[in-house]
C-alpha cells in the first residue's frame, strides 16, 4: 500500500467515525435525559420509603390497605438495601446510556489512534 493509500484510507477511518460520533450525540443526550428521569425517581422512592422505620412499619400499613403489594415489595427491597437501591436498579435508559457511552468512547480512541498513525505516517514521509 503506497503511503498516500495509506493516508486516504487513515482519514476515512477518521471521518467516517466523526461522522458515527455525530449522529449519535443527539440521541445521547436524550437517552441521557429520560435516564436522570428515572435516576430521580428511583432517588424520590428512596427518600419516601424513608417515612418507614422499618420493613415491619411498612408491612403495617400493606396490612391496612394503605400500599399494594408491589409497594410494600419496593419499600422493602429500598429499606433493605439503602442507598445501594439506587446503583442496583438501575433502568432500561440508564443502561442505554452506559452502552453508548462506551461505544463513543471506543470511537474517539480509535480516531486518537488514526490520528496517531496519520502523524507517525507524515513524519516518517518528512524524513525520508
């Protein structure tokens, strides 16, 4: 492969994951948005499950009609769980978001890489 070749071929890589990056930012961020939604959310049970001194106060009040049982089985899982809750359920988004932003970061790697590669290329033809 001549070097120019290898030079075309290097900015193409470059470009092509520019452009992947752009079209995904958009998206990202509005992943990002609904996901601190139900981070928020997850984060206001928590703080409500806190009116309950323990799993048996809550169970008290399912027993007066007062939760469902979904309820009663969240507030449960959060009084047990503390904090912890809010790292360990996380949702569909928030995910979504970690899968993105892995994969963005994968790209501006391999672009810091061509780049790399495109420089070694233009000093190595400089000296020669």
């Amino acid at each position: 492969m001549t070097k120019k070749n290898e030079r075309e071929m290097l900015l193409m890589e470059i470009k092509a994951r520019k452009e992947v990056i752009a079209k995904i930012i958009n998206p990202l961020h509005r992943l990002k948005k609904q996901a601190d939604k139900k981070l928020q959310i997850r984060k206001d049970k928590v703080a409500a499950s806190r009116e309950y001194d323990s799993v048996e106060d809550a169970h008290e009040m399912w027993g007066y009609g007062a939760i469902t049982d979904d309820e009663f089985e969240e507030i449960k899982n959060m009084l047990e769980e503390g904090e912890n809750y809010i790292e360990n359920h996380i949702s569909p988004q928030e995910y979504g978001v970690r899968i993105l932003e892995d994969f963005l970061a994968r790209l501006y790697s391999e672009i810091n890489s061509f780049e790399f590669d495109l420089r070694q290329l233009r000093d190595s033809t400089h000296n020669t």
